[in-house]
C-alpha cells in the first residue's frame, strides 16, 4: 500500500458490512484511522470485517442526535473528522411505480438522501471549526444516471445524491472542501455473491457489462480513497461511475 492517507481520520457510514466494510477495510491499509458507523455491529463471524480494526459506533443515519454523537465521538477520540464517506443507504427495488407506498418512499428518501445531507452537514461544520480541508465522498450508484424497473423511490434517492454532491462541493468550496461522488455498478458483496454467481443473473451481467463481471468492493474502494486523499487537490463536484462501463453501452445488441 501507498500510505496515501497516513494519519488520516476518516468517518465511513454504513461501514459495518458489504461497500462500506470494503471501503474502511482499503483506507485502513492505506494509513487511515476509521470510525465505522452502521445500525448494528459487525457480524463477528463475517469475512469483510472480521480483524478489522476500525472502531464502531453504532448510528441512525436519518436521526441527526445520533449524527451529533457519531461526529462528537469521533472529535473526541481523535480532535478532528478530515474525510467523510457517507455509504448508508437502502438498496432493491420497491415494485413498480403505481404501487409505491407513500411510507417506502419516505423510507429511500429519508435513508438515502436526507441522511446523506444530515451527516455531510454534521461532518462539514466540524471540518470548518477545526480548519481541515476535509473531504467527503459519498456514495451514488449507476442509478444516479438511469432507472431500473420497479425501483421508483432508491433510484430518485440516488438521483437525489448526484445533485446533492454538486450542492455541497459550491458551498464548501470556499473552505478547501472537496466533495465527490462515486457511483457503483454491480458489485459483488457478501450479501449478494450467492446471488450474482447463480444463472440466469451471471449471464446476464456478462452479457451487459463490457468487463464481463460485476466487481467488487476494493473497486470502489479504490476509488473513494483516491478523492480522499491529498492526491486529490482540484477535483470536487464531479461523479466517478465505478461500473464495468456499463453505463458506456447501450445494450441494444
């Protein structure tokens, strides 16, 4: 490892299992301290977290009291947030569009974006009061770009954070805080892997992903820890599409 981000003290919501263990997992490699914030622990007997040492607070994203003790916690133990990667969030479909509940909606929403904003904004003020030139990636999906069936409120959410991202790296420009987005394809996780290898689904994502399979965790990973790190000086506001070049085929063959 590069040590790209040696001393670095780094928040990572939803970090106790699938993109976000991967993500705490790679900056810890990579030199960071991490705090992990998630609804539950990590399952003990789990491969993506099991000996990995970031430490755990447990945190409702959508609940800005368990925000405020997320990023007290965190200035305690450490005396400053300098990256923020803001992974929480709600997954799958909720059935096509005229059949949305009102409450699913709420529910996408409120994880996805709302909690997003709540804890960029918690993140955010105590880089300024600390004078850090922090950084905060958060976490979009290809569906920040285009829709799937069936999945109405998760891909206005991710919409949603497209924009959000744009909104944030404006207003924080002015005090050296940069903002991204990262946006993943299909990714294989422990909770998907059984899913992803079983036919018809493996055939057909290598029939639409230009790369012939989904990636992983690292991938994305990879590239969060990158607009992280102090290798990134003039990047804020933009979106990075970890997908396989999915997103760069049409599919009409």
């Amino acid at each position: 490892m590069s040590g790209m981000l040696e001393g670095k003290i780094a928040v990572v919501t939803g970090g106790a299992r699938g993109i976000g263990a991967g993500i705490a997992r790679y900056m810890i490699a990579e030199g960071a301290q991490v705090v992990a914030a998630d609804l539950v622990p990590p399952d003990p007997d789990s491969a993506e977290t099991r000996d990995l040492p970031f430490e755990f607070v447990p945190c409702d994203v959508t609940q800005p009291e368990q925000v405020a003790t997320l990023i007290d916690d965190t200035l305690a133990r450490h005396g400053r947030v300098d990256i923020l990667v803001n992974d929480a969030g709600l997954t799958g479909g909720s059935g096509p569009f005229l059949d949305v509940k009102l409450s699913d909606w709420q529910r996408y929403i409120e994880t996805n974006l709302t909690g997003a904003f709540i804890v960029g904004q918690a993140a955010a003020r105590a880089m300024v009061a600390g004078g850090v030139r922090g950084r905060i990636v958060n976490i979009g999906s290809v569906n920040s770009f285009a829709a799937e069936k069936d999945a109405a409120p998760y891909v206005a959410s991710k919409g949603g954070i497209l924009l959000l991202t744009k909104a944030m790296a404006v207003d924080l420009a002015r005090y050296s805080i940069l903002v991204n987005c990262v946006a993943p394809g299909p990714i294989t996780v422990e909770r998907n892997a059984a899913i992803f290898d079983a036919e018809p689904l493996r055939s057909r994502l290598a029939g639409i992903l230009p790369l012939g399979a989904p990636g992983n965790a690292r991938d994305i990973a990879t590239a969060v820890a990158f607009l992280a790190s102090d290798l990134n000086q003039f990047i804020t506001g933009t979106s990075l599409l970890v997908d396989g070049g999915s997103m760069a085929d049409l599919h009409y063959a």
